[in-house]
C-alpha cells in the first residue's frame, strides 16, 4: 500500500525555509527559522537531502546580508 502522507519534513522546511529566504523579514524571525531548520537537521538530517542546495544558498545570501 502507498503511502500518500507528506512527511512531517515536507511540511515544515519548505515553509521555514521561505522565512529564510524572505529579505523584508526581520532578522530575528530569520535567524530563529534557521534555528529550526538546524533542529530538523539534526533530528533527521537524511530528511533535509532534497532541499540541500537550496539552504546552502540560503545560508550564503544570509551571511552575505548580514556581514
């Protein structure tokens, strides 16, 4: 039987991930979805492989910004 459930994962990177990435967003509430996002990391890294390219470049954007 498929199972057709998103995974807890894919629910919840894709949002926090557009925190991340949205510059009108206060860094604070960045900085503290990035945080979550190291929370799922490591819960569950294997969970985190298909948006690896798209958080590294998150990640330099960020650095970039507030550097």
């Amino acid at each position: 039987m498929l199972n057709t459930k998103p995974l807890p994962a894919d629910l919840l990177v894709p949002s926090l991930f557009a925190v991340v990435r949205a510059s009108y967003m206060p860094t604070t509430l960045r900085t503290s979805s990035l945080s979550l996002l190291g929370q799922c990391a490591d819960t569950s890294d294997l969970a985190l492989l298909p948006y690896t390219a798209d958080l590294s470049d998150a990640m330099v954007d960020l650095l970039q910004i507030e550097s």
